[in-house]
C-alpha cells in the first residue's frame, strides 16, 4: 500500500527552497528556528517515501524522537499557552487541534518503533514500510499546516515580546 505517496505535497529541491523563503517572510523572526526544523524534518520524510529502507527508517525514527522529544514539546510549552490566553476555550480550536495532531504522530511513531523492534524477519517488512510511509504524510501534512496556517497566524496574533519569550524558552531549553 503506498498510497499514502500525495504527489501534491511533493515539490522539486528549488521550488522548495522557494516556498521557505516566502513562509519565512509570514512568520515572525523570533519563530524562525522552528520552520527551519520544519524543513529539514521534511527532507528526511522524503527519503521515507522514497526509498524502502531499513537502516534509513532506523535514522529517521531517531531524528523523529528528537524532534518529539524538542520541537514538538516546545510548541505545546511555549507557543500554545500563550496563543490559548487569546481564546475563550482550548477545548476545540487550534491549540486543542494542534496538541490532537501531536498525539497521532506521537502514537504512530511508537508503532512504528514497536515495529521496527519487532520485524527483523522479512514477514514484517511491508507492514513496516506502510507504517514508516503513513509517519511521512502525517508529519509531512502537519509541517504543511504549522508553515502555511499555524506559525503564520500565530506571529500576527502574538505581541513582538510574547515571540521573543518562546525564543529565549527555546535557548533556554537547549541548554539546559
Ligand atoms: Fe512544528
Ligand atoms: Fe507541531
């Protein structure tokens, strides 16, 4: 099964190169660090669907639990309870819908783990390679939506000092 391949969310080195930059101007400098992630993430989940390889679904998964373990975890520590002041609820909305889309990833990363401890055999093999390709699309889809809807809004809506905040989160976090 590899339909999870949309060639609409495939896009040439410097198309994509392009598109960065562009998201890069509707996002606030402070917020940059997490787009570049973006992007590199995103590289690696190319390859996945690209080639049907264990050793590179082993560095992909290790790169995936860095980015669970740091990106994904500042985002819900620095970013979403200082848009979620801005709105009544975050019991619907992005902050809930965001936090949701994590959880999925976070699960299917597990799977996929669990998998990849499991499948030495090569009777795993093709269940393995539909559980690596669906990780792809589902982050692949997310860093779509945080570059173009998310990240963009979220600079409009919070204030220069409250961006600067999460930087210094971010560096701080990192050195810790
Ligand atoms: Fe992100
Ligand atoms: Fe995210």
């Amino acid at each position: 099964m590899s339909n999870w391949k949309d060639e609409t969310i495939q896009a040439n080195p410097k198309e994509k190169a392009e598109e960065l930059k562009k998201v890069m101007s509707v996002v606030a400098p402070e917020l940059h660090t997490f787009i570049e992630e973006h992007a590199e993430l995103d590289q690696w989940m190319d390859r996945v669907r690209a080639e049907n390889n264990r050793a590179l679904y082993r560095e992909a998964l290790q790169i995936i639990q860095q980015e669970l373990e740091q990106h994904f975890l500042y985002e819900e520590q620095f970013i979403l309870p200082k848009l979620g002041r801005y709105f009544a609820t975050t019991e619907v909305g992005p902050v809930f819908k965001l936090i949701q889309e994590h959880d999925i990833i976070r699960k299917n990363y597990r799977d996929a783990e669990d998998l990849m401890q499991e499948s030495d055999s090569e009777r795993f093999a093709e269940v393995l390679q539909q559980k690596m390709n669906l990780l792809a699309y589902l982050l692949k889809k997310h860093i779509e939506k945080e570059d173009h809807y998310f990240f963009p809004l979220v600079s409009l809506v919070l204030t220069p000092a409250e961006c600067q905040e999460i930087a210094d989160q971010v560096a701080h976090a990192h050195h810790a």
